[in-house]
C-alpha cells in the first residue's frame, strides 16, 4: 500500500503547539511522526503545512503563517525527508 502523509499543527494535552509531519503506510490505522517541533505563530496568525512528493519519493514541505484573511506573510521552513 502506497504511503500517506500529514502536515499541520498539532496540539498536545497541554496545549503546546508543534509543526508536525506524519506518515501512514497501512491506510492510517498507525502513523509516524517524520517532523517535529514548536510552532512558531502567534495569536491571531494561522499555520499551513504544503506537502508534495517528488518521482524519487522524498517529501518536500514548506510551511508558513498567514494573518487571519490575508495573503502568506512568512515562509518559515522548506523541509525534504526522506
């Protein structure tokens, strides 16, 4: 079964936010955490996650933040894992 994977921000129990990228290789019933760690924003401001996989099969991801409607103010990473 081929692989999928998950960008986004992730709470914990605690609230602490974190920029994580998951994989799934068995149709989501287990994933792992390929990335990890604090995220960045700040009040008001929202996180995505773009992901793509390249013909030799690494993941590429950026990330930035946006104002509440507004065009992307900060591109903070480019991440390629493998």
């Amino acid at each position: 079964m081929p692989a999928a994977y998950l960008g986004g921000v992730f709470a914990d129990a605690t609230n602490t936010q974190y920029l994580e990228i998951h994989r799934t290789g068995d149709a989501g019933k287990t994933w792992s955490t390929l990335h990890s760690e604090p995220y960045p924003g700040t009040s008001g401001n929202y996180g995505f996650v773009s992901l793509a996989v390249d013909p030799m099969g690494s993941v590429h991801s950026t990330h930035y933040t946006t104002d509440i409607l507004g065009a992307a103010i900060s591109y903070d990473a480019h991440y390629v894992l493998p």
